[in-house]
C-alpha cells in the first residue's frame, strides 16, 4: 500500500467514523476509530492529531478556525 493509499484509507475511516457518530452509533465509531489510529493511521496523522488535540485544548477559536478551512479545502 503506497503511502497516498494508507492517507485515502485512514481519511475514509475518520469520514465514516463522522458518520456513524452522526447515526448515533459510538460504539461502533469508538472501534473504528481505534482501527483508525492503529492499523491505518501513518506517523504524520498522528502527529496531526495531536497538534489538533493540543489546539482545541489550548485555543478552541484557533481550532474551529483551522477545521473549517481544513473542510473548505476538503
């Protein structure tokens, strides 16, 4: 799997997991995001992940700021 692969599959995975949170299903979207992050996620999404945690800690405007242009740009 070439790297822009693993990128497409862990993207897919956060945009179904959106969805079934969305359903109501947390369970479901608990374990799939546990998948995520163990089997598809790379070393530069989690690193993402974590300067965007860190973000909606610190600074929760700055964070809605970059999710919004982070969806626009979708």
């Amino acid at each position: 799997m070439t790297s822009t692969e693993s990128q497409k599959s862990f993207l897919d995975a956060i945009a179904h997991i959106d969805w079934q949170l969305e359903a109501g299903l947390h369970d479901d979207a608990r374990d799939a995001f546990e998948h995520a992050l163990t089997k598809l996620a790379t070393p530069e999404d989690l690193d993402r992940l974590t300067r965007l945690a860190e973000t909606f800690t610190n600074d929760p405007y700055v964070a809605w700021v970059h999710a919004v242009v982070a969806t626009l740009s979708m």
